[in-house]
C-alpha cells in the first residue's frame, strides 16, 4: 500500500468492508422482518437497538483481517 498509485490500494482497501456492511445490512433487515411478522413492536426495537453494536463488532472483525 506504500507504494505505486494510491487509488486501487484504497478501493482493494475498502471494497470487503463495503461488502461486510452490505452484507450486514440485508441480514438486518431480514432479521427486522421476521421479527416485525412474529412479534412485537418491542422485539422490533430491540433488534433495531442491537443493529449497530453487531455492526461494529463485524466491520472491527473485518478490518482486523485485511490488515
């Protein structure tokens, strides 16, 4: 990465975290439909409150391995 353009280093760089946090994204909001189908609007939230706590854990995971 130290060396020749920069440009593909950074788009190598980013392009599995931008595919982890896709990924995670989609998973989510499968995970919000299911539960908004089974249960209540209280299971909603909760889901919705946990969202960002599992997405940075899995994006941390994921920069960790690239390093």
């Amino acid at each position: 990465m130290l060396h020749g353009p920069i440009i593909p280093s950074v788009i190598a760089y980013a392009l599995p975290i931008i595919l982890s946090s896709f990924l995670q994204i989609l998973y989510n909001a499968a995970d919000v439909a299911a539960v908004g189908n089974l249960a209540t609007r209280t299971d909603v939230a909760a889901v919705g409150a946990t969202t960002i706590i599992v997405n940075v854990f899995l994006v941390s995971k994921t920069v960790k391995t690239y390093l």
